[in-house]
C-alpha cells in the first residue's frame, strides 16, 4: 500500500512540476526611424532568448493592446511608450533577425521630460518572469534603464561601446553599482518580477566618466513561468484517482 500510494504521490507530483515549466515569451521591437523612414521590423527568430512572431511598433510614441507571444497567441498584456525622439543605426541585413531588431530605436528617453516611459500592463506573471532590454548605439555611451513592478525596482547601469550587434552579439548586465566599474553590454536583465503591470523609465545620470550619457532601447523580451494546459495536470490527477481506487478495491 505504502508503495502505490508513493507512486499516486510521484505522478501527481511529476503532473505538477511539469505543469509549471512552460515558457511564455512576449518580444517587442521599436523600429525607430530616422524620418520619414521607419526602422525594420523583425519577422524572424531574434532575440537573446530566441523567439518568433516578435510585436512590431513604429513611433516615438503610441500604444498597442493584446501583444502576442512566441506562438502567436494573443495574450492579455498591452503597451505603451513615449519618448523624444526616434533613430536608426541603418547597420541592419534585411534578414528580419538580431541585426534588424538592433538596428532602430526609441531615443533620448528623459529629453521630454518625466513623462517619458514605457508601460507592459495586463501581465500574468504566474511563476514571474524576467526583462531583457536591449539597447544600442553607435557611439560608446553610458546608459541606465529603471525598471519596476511596484514589488521590484531596480536601477541597472551599462557601457555601451558603440560596436553594433554583428560585432558585439549580445552581453547581459544587471550591474547596479558603477562604484566598481562599467559592464560592458547591449542588454539590461531584470530577473524575477512579480508585478501585472512593468514601468521602464531613465534613472538620473550616476555621474560618468568622460563620455555621454543616454537612454535608449531597442526592444524587450518578457519570458514568463506559466503554467502548461491543465491537461498535463488532469493527467496526474487521473493516474493518482486511479491508483487509489485500486489501492481501496
């Protein structure tokens, strides 16, 4: 008995864990622009997180509901951003990849003032999720990206050496102390949040050396923990009501 009912125990736990390890991805990508031309759009797998069916937006501004995901389903998130200004590297291949997605850009975040930002609401984290942020230019510049939740608010710093995409790939920081020195990178990761709603905006210069100080982003990527259909659960379910039925007959 005390094995069958170790058994019923494992599937329902083996069900569950399973049921939790299911990858969301949302991807957006700013065009950008230098007027009155857009920036690509991406139509490929990109990203450090390599994703298709990327949300593509033109515009210093705007806003967009039910973003997709990697599947293309729709999902519940919405977006909205305001910024100054637009730009384009023009260093993309037309390939509707990385180089593309890293090729246009929002611009000059702060310029306008404090309302500039930009706004994922309608998130279900579930398991939570993490941010990756890219951002780069063609000049070395020191950038910095908030990032908040209203349960998370970190502030993370990067130098970016102005080399593009083909040259550099991607580098990840999450560095939130300068006073040791500057990561190098093209790619902000926040981990671990929480929150249905996620506000990025620019923290205020941190004091660089020689060089300039700039925020700006590319696109961002939300790969989320969900939960699998409830088939995978309902499985377990199954084999344990099944096990215990025969455990009593």
């Amino acid at each position: 008995m005390k094995t069958k009912t170790f058994i019923a125990t494992a599937v329902l736990a083996t069900a569950m864990h399973a049921s939790a390890a299911t990858i969301s991805i949302i991807s957006v990508n700013f065009q950008g622009g230098q007027a009155p031309a857009d920036g690509p759009d991406v139509t490929t797998t990109a990203g450090y997180v390599p994703a298709d069916n990327w949300n593509n937006f033109t515009g210093k501004s705007g806003s967009a509901s039910n973003l997709v995901d990697s599947t293309g389903s729709t999902t519940s998130a919405d977006l909205s951003w305001q910024t100054f200004n637009t730009w384009d590297l023009a260093n993309g291949d037309g390939n509707g990849g990385d180089r593309d997605m890293m090729s246009g850009y929002l611009d000059n975040f702060g310029a306008s003032g404090a309302s500039d930002f930009i706004t994922i609401s309608g998130l279900q984290p579930n398991k939570g999720y993490d941010v990756y942020v890219y951002f780069n230019r063609g000049t070395a510049t020191y950038s910095g990206m908030n990032a908040t939740d209203g349960i998370s608010n970190n502030t993370y710093y990067g130098f970016d050496n102005g080399f593009s995409y083909a040259d550099n790939g991607y580098n990840l920081t999450s560095d939130d102390n300068i006073g040791d020195g500057w990561t190098g990178a093209n790619v902000f990761l926040f981990e671990d949040y929480t929150g249905s709603t996620l506000d990025l905006d620019n923290p205020a210069n941190p004091g660089v050396p020689a060089g300039e100080w700039k925020t700006y982003v590319q696109g961002i990527q939300i790969v989320m923990t969900v939960p699998e259909p409830s088939s995978t659960v309902m499985l377990g379910l199954g084999g344990l009501a099944l096990m215990l039925r025969r455990k009593r007959s």
